[in-house]
C-alpha cells in the first residue's frame, strides 16, 4: 500500500459501512475494512476493481474487546495510525421488555452499538493523541434522541453514543484529536427494509456517505444525515411528552427476533 491517507471503518461488509469505504476509496484513500464476515468481506474487496489494493481486510466482531482491540493493533502494526476511525458496526432489533428473551437482545443491542464503539476507537486513541491529529467518527442515529416505542434497546444505545462521543470529544480536543457524531435517518439497508411504518427522507447508502464524507472532512463535531431529519429530530425534542406520546400513539413497532448468539 503507498502512503495515502488511511481510513479504518468497522461494519464495512454492508449497507452504510460499505458505502462508506467506497466514497473513500474513490476519494483516493487507504482502507481498512472490518467486520465479522470476512468471507463478504474479501469477496467485495475483490469485485473493486482499480482499488483492491488500497484496502485491507480484518474480522472481528465488535462485540469481542479483545478481538476488535486486536484487529486495531494490527492495524497499526501493519499500515499506520489511521487519519479517520469510523465506529459504524450497529444493532437494531426491536424488543419488548416484558418477554425475558429479550433483555439478552437488549444486551446485545448495548454491547454493539455502545461498548463496540469504545472498543473500536481504544487502540488508535493514545496514538492520536500523540500525534496531535485524527478524527474518531461514532455513528448515532435520530432515533437516540427520543425514545420510539418497541425500540427501547436501540433507542437508548444511540442515545448512549450520542453522550459516549460528546464525553470523548471534549477529552480529545486538548489534544487536536476530532470526535465526530454521526446521527442518520432513514438509510436503505438490511436494518431498515423490515421495518413495518413509514420512513420520511429515505436516503440511499451512497448519498448517505457522500454527506457524511463531507462533514467528516470539515471536523464538523455533529451532523444529522439529511438534514431535513435534523430539523424532525430537533422539533421532536421540543415536543411535550403528551403531544409526543399522542404522535406515535397506534406507530407499528419494530419487529422483534431470537437473540443474537
């Protein structure tokens, strides 16, 4: 691999992690691709053509500290420090607290989407830090801002990344290290093509990353991806609970399913 910039993203075997890695290999940037499917993974990889060779694969499951810890390092120990970790390996499935089974989706929903993120970022952090530059990129979603009924795992692990990346924004910034939240809408994908109720501003997962390429670029501190649903999510946020409990009164909730293993 030559010397330009080097991008590690996790999640990247499909929908917005995937597009993601795309917009920046066009862009002319290295690649480091994770996520647990390693076989996709590599079979992608290798259908781009003129850019293989700026990307290298490593599996891991966010979930597993020490093997999300271990994919970082070798990252390091094999390409460098990257100049942007996007943290994008995500969870959504719906729940209903009164069925026991799925406090362990809760579970799953929680250790993916908030203690992968922190997993994710650990092994570049100290390096950064040192080096005085990097930007560390979490994924949130809108739907951290206002709890969606039969959404509650997913709800509150966005929620969770929204105040974990604010916390380690100003933790980094003495040290010239960028923390970027990203929070999208509606993207097409896996994730959300099951889902039961309407979804305005439906984005496609290359535009997505367009945008998010973007404000990832300017440092921007938060961005929500389109920015129509910034302005749905800031209203919400006004809403009184009565009004906002009668909007979403009789709303179809998201479809359950087994816990992950």
């Amino acid at each position: 691999m030559n010397d330009a910039r080097l991008l590690y993203v996790t999640g990247a075997s499909s929908g917005i992690g995937q597009a993601l890695a795309r917009r920046y290999l066009l862009a002319g940037w290295r690649v480091a691709l994770v996520a647990r499917r390693e076989h996709t993974l590599s079979r992608w990889v290798a259908q781009q053509e003129g850019y293989a060779g700026r990307c290298r694969v490593y599996a891991a499951d966010v979930r597993d500290v020490d093997a999300i810890t271990a994919a970082g390092a070798a990252c390091i120990a094999q390409l460098g420090v990257p100049d942007v970790v996007i943290a994008n390996a995500g969870l959504s499935v719906g729940m209903d607290t009164a069925e026991r089974g799925d406090l362990d989706v809760m579970r799953a929903t929680l250790e993916t989407n908030v203690l992968g993120m922190a997993a994710t970022f650990q092994p570049f952090l100290q390096a950064m830090r040192e080096r005085g530059s990097g930007a560390l990129v979490g994924v949130a979603s809108v739907a951290g801002i206002r709890g969606l009924p039969g959404h509650g795992a997913y709800c509150a692990s966005k929620a969770g990344v929204i105040a974990y990346c604010e916390s380690l924004r100003g933790e980094c910034r003495p040290f010239g290290v960028k923390v970027v939240t990203i929070t999208p809408g509606y993207v097409d994908t896996a994730l959300t093509r099951n889902n039961p109720y309407d979804m305005p501003f439906l984005m496609q997962p290359d535009d997505f990353a367009d945008q998010a390429y973007q404000a990832i670029s300017r440092g921007e501190s938060w961005r929500t991806i389109p920015w129509q649903m910034g302005v749905v999510a800031k209203l919400m946020r006004l809403l009184p609970n009565p009004l906002f409990d009668r909007l979403l009164a009789g709303r179809p909730r998201k479809p359950r399913q087994p816990a992950p293993d």
